[in-house]
C-alpha cells in the first residue's frame, strides 16, 4: 500500500508505506512507515478477529517514533518544542476505548526534552495527587535531563519509571537517578481520549 499524503489532526502526514495482508480473519501489516511532524513512524502490527466480532479482535503493535518534532506534534510553541524518539509496544483484546484497562505493554521515551516531559507528566497528573510526577517535575523546573522515560501498562493502570541526569550545578542529589511513582489508573484518562476521538 502505498498513500501520498493524509491528514490527521489538522497535519499533513507522508508518505505511507505499508505491506497487508489479510485472511480468514487475520490482518497482519509487518512493516509500515510513514512521514510525520517532521520524523518518521514504523512498525507493524497484528489483528486476528478468528473467533470474535470484528471490534472484539486481539491487537498486537509494535511502533518506533524516530525524530519527531513534538512542536507539530503537540502544537506546543517553539520554545518547549523537542524531538522525539520513542518505541511503543502493546496487546489486547478489543478495540473500543473501554478495552485499554485490559490492555498490556509499554511505551518508552529515549529522547524527549525536559519541558516536553514536563509537559507529559502534568498531562498524566493534571490535579497534582501523585507525589513522584509532581517531585519529577520540580527536578525537571531545576535543571535535571530526562534520560529515559518508561510507563508499563498492565492491570488497568500506568506504571511511570523515570530515570533523570542530574545537572553539575544541582545541589540536589538523586540517588540511581529515579523517584518512586505510584502507579496511574488508565481509565482516568477514558474521557479525554472519547473528546479526543469525537474531534
């Protein structure tokens, strides 16, 4: 499959490279890769609905986000914009919004700027209640770098692990690099995913 260009969220996007193939209920893309906010996404995935209703099929993904840049990505202004690079994995059953507590796997970060996770991690806590984002955001407000930034899913909640570099001015000290974070539920964030889809 091959697509010029589409739009998504007001962005032009491409080109999209895909190779599908589909049977007996099976839909399997291997590899796809498209041109997008000024990086690339690649990956592939598998979706067998054998034995279940189109919507209730089991998803396996794998993407890699190259290079984006998280200005057109976010729409956030140039001075907290940053490149991306990330690598997301997951698998489930079903694929209405109500199915992502059931969901497992994790999205990692290998790249992102320190205003870019701040951004992120407010998002992820936007009424300040837990207390490893909101002690992660006052190291990243004090120069310390985000080195890698991992969020399991498993079991209806977000599992954050953030590991920070600690700048040489800082009189603050971190020991291994790490704050301890509890853990976010998933389903917090349905509503907002539903008027993130309805746009």
């Amino acid at each position: 499959v091959f697509v010029r260009s589409l739009k998504a969220g007001g962005y032009r996007l491409g080109p999209l490279r895909a190779h599908v193939f589909a049977r007996d209920g099976v839909v399997l893309v291997p590899y796809f890769e498209v041109r997008a906010y000024d990086g690339s996404i690649g990956g592939g995935f598998l979706y067998d609905m054998r034995n279940s209703t189109s919507r209730g099929g089991a998803l396996e993904v794998d993407v890699q986000l190259a290079r984006l840049h998280s200005g057109a990505l976010l729409g956030r202004r140039a001075e907290r914009a940053a490149l991306l690079t990330a690598s997301l994995h997951v698998r489930g059953k079903g694929m209405e919004l109500e199915d992502l507590p059931g969901y497992q796997g994790w999205l990692e970060f290998t790249r992102i700027g320190r205003r870019v996770a701040d951004d992120l991690l407010r998002s992820l806590d936007p009424q300040g209640a837990n207390r490893g984002i909101q002690n992660t955001r006052r190291l990243l407000s004090l120069g310390f770098r985000p080195r890698r930034m991992r969020f399991v899913l498993r079991d209806g909640y977000f599992y954050p692990d953030i590991v920070l570099v600690q700048p040489w001015f800082s009189p603050v000290k971190l020991s291994g690099g790490r704050i301890a974070m509890g853990r976010i539920p998933i389903r917090m964030f349905l509503g907002r995913a539903r008027a993130l889809a309805a746009r």
